[in-house]
C-alpha cells in the first residue's frame, strides 16, 4: 500500500495497537479532528477447508476482531 500517497494519506499498521494510536494521534495534528472513522482492514487466506491452517484462521479472526480494539 506505500504506493498510495499524499499530503492526506497516512499508512498505519492496524495489526498493531502502536499502529492504531498512530493513526488516531495522527488525525488530528493534520486535520484539526475526527468527523468519522471507517475501521476496514481485512483478511485473507485461501485453501481448502480441510487444510485451512489453525494459524491463519486464528490470525483473520484477530483481524476482524481484535486489532482494531487497542
């Protein structure tokens, strides 16, 4: 994604809850405040169900779950 650029682009790793407090740190030092936030990371991982690591379906349940939540 660090070809996306721009005066108003920031890239965060939403992975990590450093990466979420940077990003909300960072808002508001740009932009003067927060009217929204739209939460839109995802996930994926493609293979059979029945050779579906634990690993990887542990690591997009997170994903979609936690990383958000710091």
């Amino acid at each position: 994604m660090e070809d996306i650029a721009g005066e108003r682009v920031f890239h965060a790793d939403l992975a990590a809850a450093s990466g979420n407090r940077a990003m909300i740190s960072h808002v508001p030092a740009a932009a003067g405040h927060l009217d929204m936030l739209v939460l839109n990371a995802g996930c994926q991982f493609f293979a059979p169900i029945d050779q579906f690591p634990d690993a990887e379906w542990e690591r997009c349940e997170a994903r979609c779950w936690t990383d958000h939540s710091w």
